[in-house]
C-alpha cells in the first residue's frame, strides 16, 4: 500500500515538515527543486506557504504543483538494516576413543 502525508507543514527556505500515515515523519528540502515552469512560482513564499495534503494523500498547492508521496516517503525512510552475517560454526572436535571402550 502507498504512504499517504496526513500532515504537512511549510518551514523556512523552502522546506516541508510531512508526515505520513505509517508514521514516518521528517523534513523535506525542496529549495533545490523549485525549477520549471510548474514549479517556479512556488518561489514567492506566500504561494509556498499554500501547501496542503490532497485527497489522495499527496502534497500540493492551490496553482497545481503536487508531489508524489511515494517519493518523499522513501527519502524519509532509513535504509533497511542489513541482514546479519551467519555466525560461523564452530570447528568440531571429533574424539577418537581407543576402540572398544
């Protein structure tokens, strides 16, 4: 199932506070980002502090920009921890008994 934001909230430099219905939450920095022709005006700061969640659980703003959640969960979410490494076995010793004991 997708990540839905249940939550969003503009922060200064072009930044969001998200969070999602798994609850994953953190920062997503989008003062890279703000490129082309959709998403320039998001430029002026009063347009960017228009952002809200959609009824699909994506974030966007009133002038059409949206963002996937998909995306932005995966850049919140810690790689997944790796798998342990299988413990060696340890070397058995055989015990030669002297026969017929």
């Amino acid at each position: 199932m997708m990540p839905r934001v249940i939550k969003v909230d503009p922060l200064p430099e072009y930044r969001l506070h998200v969070e999602f219905d798994d609850g994953v939450a953190g920062t997503i920095d989008l003062s890279g980002e703000l490129d082309g022709e959709v998403f320039q005006p998001l430029r002026d700061e009063a347009v960017f502090r228009q952002v809200m969640v959609d009824e699909f659980g994506a974030v966007c703003w009133p002038n059409g920009p949206d963002l996937a959640p998909d995306a932005m969960h995966s850049e919140r979410t810690p790689e997944p921890p790796s798998q342990p490494r299988p413990k060696k076995a340890k070397p058995r010793t055989i015990s030669k008994s002297p026969p017929g004991r």
